[in-house]
C-alpha cells in the first residue's frame, strides 16, 4: 500500500479503511499515541484503547460509511464535515459529524469527533423502527402466501 502524500489522504485512506471494516489496516494510519474521542465521551489513549474500540464497533455492525461533504487541511490538521452510517443487520442510522484529526508523520495522532446526540439517539430510533418494520412485513408476506399456512 503507498504512503499516503499529505495529511488530508491520510485521513481519506483512514476513512475508507473504516468503511470496508478493516481494523487491521486503520490501525496503521494512527501513531501509538493516538488520541480518539467522540466527544463528550472519554477519549482513548494509545493505540490499544484505540484499536479495542475500533474493533467493538466492527463487532457490532456490518456496515460503515463516511460520506464526506467536505475536507480541509491547514497544515497537520484535517476537518470533515460528513454524514456517518453506521448499520447493524437490518438497523441503520445516519447522522451528521464534523471531525478534527491531527497528522503527525503520515500518522493519525488525533481524531476527535463532534455530533449532535439527540440526532444520533433519533436517528437510532427511526432505524430500529424501520427494521422491526421490514422484520414484520418480512413475517407478514409469508404467511400470506399460498403454501405458507
């Protein structure tokens, strides 16, 4: 894999990473003193801390994306304003993030995010209500089918 050029490619190569779930090929975009936070939550420390919350959040969900509105760098410091999907089974929520990252050496030494979590908790909700919807329409059409009584 090249080395990504400058400190907005990390975090580009970083994201997709994340968004093809691969943990470990994220982790080698970060420093061993990585900072991550999403804020107001406490931030992890160090790579481990970093690599253990990564690697629950894969555990949980089947799918990431990070669709970027916009990316910009002054100097080792990258900001994104994006739209974040987080997807486990038939739930999904997205939400809107905005995230600083630090780069030090084409190495990720901060990622902290900042989000509206009332917007998280209704995202989450409107996402769970569609998947037990699908799951009793799924439920539904089965039975209504000849053969399926």
């Amino acid at each position: 894999m090249p080395e990504p050029e400058s400190p907005t490619e990390t975090v580009r190569a970083f994201l997709a990473a994340l968004e093809e779930l691969d943990i470990d090929r994220a982790v080698t975009f970060v420093a061993a003193d990585v900072v991550y936070q999403n804020v107001p939550l406490p931030p992890a420390r160090g790579v481990k801390a970093f690599e253990k919350q990564l690697r629950t959040m894969a555990k949980y969900s089947s799918r990431f994306e990070a669709r970027l509105h916009h990316i910009a760098a002054d100097g080792p410091v990258v900001l994104t304003e994006r739209t974040d999907v987080l997807a486990a089974g038939s739930w999904e929520a997205e939400f809107w993030v905005c995230g600083t990252f630090e780069v030090r050496e084409g190495r990720i030494v901060l990622w902290r995010d900042y989000f509206d979590w009332t917007t998280f908790l209704a995202a989450s909700v409107r996402g769970g209500a569609r998947a037990l919807a699908a799951t009793v329409s799924k439920r539904l059409g089965r039975r209504e089918k000849p053969g399926n009584r």
